[in-house]
C-alpha cells in the first residue's frame, strides 16, 4: 500500500537552482534589449525619410509647385532673338561682240532681329494660375494625408509588436506554471494523493499551452518583419509602454468640437473643398473663351547686304545696311467656333455639380468616422479600467486557489482555471492600452489634427532609455 501524505503536509514544487539562473539570464537579456530599443519618435523619424508612399506625396508637391511657376511665367514678357545669314553665287551669259562670256555676282547677306511681346489683357491665362495655386495645396493635402497615414501605420506596427511580445511573454509564463502544475499532479498521483484525471488534465493544458506560445513566437516574427520594413530598419525592438499606463483624457470632450475641426482641416475635406473650387475655374476658363485677349508685340532688326561681281564691261562691288522697328497691339475676339465654348460650359457647370456632391459626401463621412473614433475611445477608457480590476481581482483568486490547493479545499483543475484567467486578462488589458492609444490617434487623424506633435505625447508614455 502507498503511503498516503496528509493533505497539510503538501509542500509546492521547488524552484530548482539551474531554474534560478535560467530566470536571472532571461531578466538580463530583457533589461539589455531594453537599453538598445528604440523609441516611437526614432521610429517615426526613420520612417519619415524612407516611406516610399510618403516620399511620392512629397515629390508630387514640389511639382505642382514647379507647374505653378510655369503658369506664372506666361503672365511675363517673352523676348525672342532670331539670326540669320545667306550667300548666294549667280551668273549671267551675255553676248561681247562675236563672244559669248559669264557675268558673275555674289552677295554675301546677314541680320539679327529682337522681338517681344506682352499680354496686356488675357482672363484665361489668369484663370490658369489660380488654377495652379488651388492644385499645389491639394497636393499639399495629400502631403498632410500622407504623413497622418504613415504615423498611423508605424504606430500601429510600433504597438503590434508590444502585443506579440506581451502576448509571448504570456504564453511562456503560462507554461511555466502549467508544467509546474504537472509536475505536482504527478507527484501526488505518485503518493496516492491524487488521481490520474489531475495529472491528465494537466498535461492537455500544457500541451495546448505549448501550441499557445508556438503561435505567439511565429505571431511576434510576423510583426517584426513588418515593423522592420515600415521603418527601414532591421531587428527593431521597440520600447515598451511605463507601467503604471497613464493614457492622458480625451481633450476636448465633446465630440461636437471634433466634428467641427474635422470639418475644416481633414485633409480628405480640404481636398474635395479645392476640387470644388478648381471646378469653379474651370467654368470660368471656359467663359472666358468668349472674350478677347489683348497683346502687345515689338520687334528690332538690322541687316547687311554686300553684292561682289563684274559685268562684261567692268567689276562691281556695293552693300547696303537696313534697319526695321515695329510696336503692334494685337486685340482678338472670336466670333464663332462650332458651339465649342457653350458646350463646354455646359460641361463645366456639371461638373461643378459633381465636385459639391463630392464635397459633401467627404464632410459626411469624416463626421460619421471622427463621432465613431471618439466613442470608441470612450469605450476604450473604461474597457482599460474595468481590466484593470479585472487583473487585480484575478491574481486575488489565483492567490486565494493556490491556498485552497495546498490545504486540499481545491483541486488542480481549478488553480489551471485561475491561472488562465489571470493570464488571459492580463494579455486582454495589454491589447486594450494598445488599442485605446491607436484610437486616440485615429480620432485626431480623423479630425484633421494628426501630426509629430502626437507621436511625441505617445512616446511619453514608454519607459525611458537607461
């Protein structure tokens, strides 16, 4: 007969010293990375010279600028200069007494002539450069959207990867404590103080727990590898997040205030508003085929003329010098081309319609996305708070389960329930820190206020280098 321990005289599983010295390495390599990780900002900042989407955006802004200043350049004189130079060689048969001889000539010419010209009185030109200025703050639009788009996406990755380490961290502390679980079954189902279902249900935990933390390893990989190609960098370890996790409050607090400002700087907004706008130009544009453009043109010539030859009688050689000015104003109007002008009006005057359709499409939108964004931030307040409590009263019952299963009120099924508990909510309250942050920026991306500045508040909130 086994002898039977008395229930009170259950002592837990002993930490071995290789276990010890193990813990110790693993605390020592985390504290080392730490000092090497990287912060959001030094992300941010590497990300911002090497995003490819963002970098176009850029690139198209310079252009429109450049295009601008092509506009601009037919409002201003355009001077021309043309050269010119001929030689000629002739010769004519006449008749010398009973002889038939060649009289020749050459002429040798050349002349330069100046000319400019100004328009004095042209709307479409004018038109056209408004036109110009209204597409380079588009294009300046889509810069602002751009970077709001890549601050979301490295923040988003930055945090990713925090979520995939704490996740891992979970998973691997999770079956650590269920092998030390199996390992008590099986000692007590040894001595005769437990049943084989313990021991059992034990190892089906640590088994799952092994395809857990497999997946949490390949999860983390995944993450990485992306965070690495948004930044451009290899092996970022990104800094994580101060604990206690103070997540400023959501300024202002009526979501009125958001909409409005939503209203009149989201990018999205800005740039159906300039469509509009530039639809508008167009419509004028095209009235002012209808009326007449006024232009005034000058010009300076001078030419030489030197004619060397002889005549049957007698050589010759003579030349001649001319000088030609002239100043012309030049007034056109035209009368009738096939009803190409009011039909293109007509063109112009729908697509006005379209571009105010547009616009109020985008402002509905941003609205309902910027009242979306800022309720779940609210939400995801208080889902933080209520997990918080959540983790603290976990680790309470898990306490209070560990006791309860050395003094045999509890079995071993119930302290793997509890520790699940307490892990699951511990990884559910990391993931919504995460989320209430990227909700934060999102709100402020979706009211148009996204910018460096934000990146540098949530970059506050991770712990400092050493």
């Amino acid at each position: 007969m086994p002898v039977t321990r008395p229930r009170a005289q259950r002592q837990p599983l002993a930490r071995s010293p290789w276990r010890t010295l193990v813990l110790a390495l693993s605390w020592g390599l985390c504290a080392a990375g730490a000092a090497h990780a990287q912060s959001l900002q030094e992300l941010y900042q590497a990300a911002h010279d090497y995003d490819a989407t963002y970098l176009a955006a850029r690139a198209a802004l310079q252009a429109s600028q450049y295009r601008l200043d092509q506009a601009r350049g037919t409002k201003r004189p355009s001077v021309g200069l043309s050269v010119s130079a001929s030689r000629s060689l002739s010769t004519t048969p006449s008749a010398l007494g009973n002889q038939i001889v060649q009289e020749a000539s050459q002429a040798n010419s050349g002349g330069a002539t100046l000319s400019a010209s100004q328009d004095l009185y042209n709307q479409t030109t004018s038109v056209t450069i408004t036109q110009a200025e209204r597409a380079v703050e588009v294009a300046r639009a889509d810069v602002d959207a751009a970077e709001q788009d890549l601050i979301l996406r490295v923040s988003q990755a930055y945090f990713d990867v925090l979520a995939a380490q704490d996740n891992l961290g979970t998973a691997r502390a999770s079956l650590a404590a269920i092998s030390e679980q199996v390992a008590s079954a099986k000692r007590n189902f040894e001595v005769g103080t437990a049943t084989i279902t313990d021991t059992r249900e034990a190892q089906a935990r640590f088994d799952l727990a092994r395809f857990t933390q497999i997946q949490a390893e390949n999860d983390l990989l995944t993450k990485r590898i992306l965070l690495d190609q948004t930044v451009g960098r290899v092996q970022v370890a990104p800094r994580p997040l101060a604990v206690p996790v103070v997540v400023p409050p959501t300024e202002p607090a009526n979501v009125d205030d958001w909409v409005a400002r939503a209203d009149s700087e989201h990018p999205a907004v800005r740039k159906a508003r300039l469509a509009l706008a530039i639809a508008r130009l167009d419509t004028d544009k095209a009235k002012a085929a209808n009326l007449p453009t006024v232009t005034l043109s000058g010009n300076y010539g001078r030419s030489r003329t030197l004619v060397d030859g002889a005549y049957a009688s007698s050589p010759f050689n003579y030349g001649s010098s001319n000088v030609s000015t002239g100043v012309a104003v030049t007034l056109s109007l035209p009368i009738y081309a096939g009803m190409q002008i009011q039909n293109r009006i007509k063109e112009t005057l729908v697509l006005e319609d379209q571009s105010q359709d547009n616009l109020e499409n985008a402002r509905r939108s941003v609205a309902q996305a910027t009242r979306t964004l800022f309720y779940s931030v609210s939400s995801g307040a208080a889902q933080v708070n209520a997990l918080e409590a959540a983790e603290s009263s976990s680790q309470l019952a898990l306490e209070a389960t560990q006791l309860g299963f050395k003094v045999g009120v509890r079995v071993n099924i119930d302290v793997l329930n509890a520790q699940a508990q307490l892990y699951t909510t511990q990884a559910q309250l990391a993931k919504a820190r995460y989320d209430l942050i990227m909700a934060g920026l999102k709100l402020r991306q979706a009211s148009g206020r996204l910018n460096a500045d934000d990146v540098s508040s949530v970059n506050a909130l991770l712990i400092r280098r050493p």
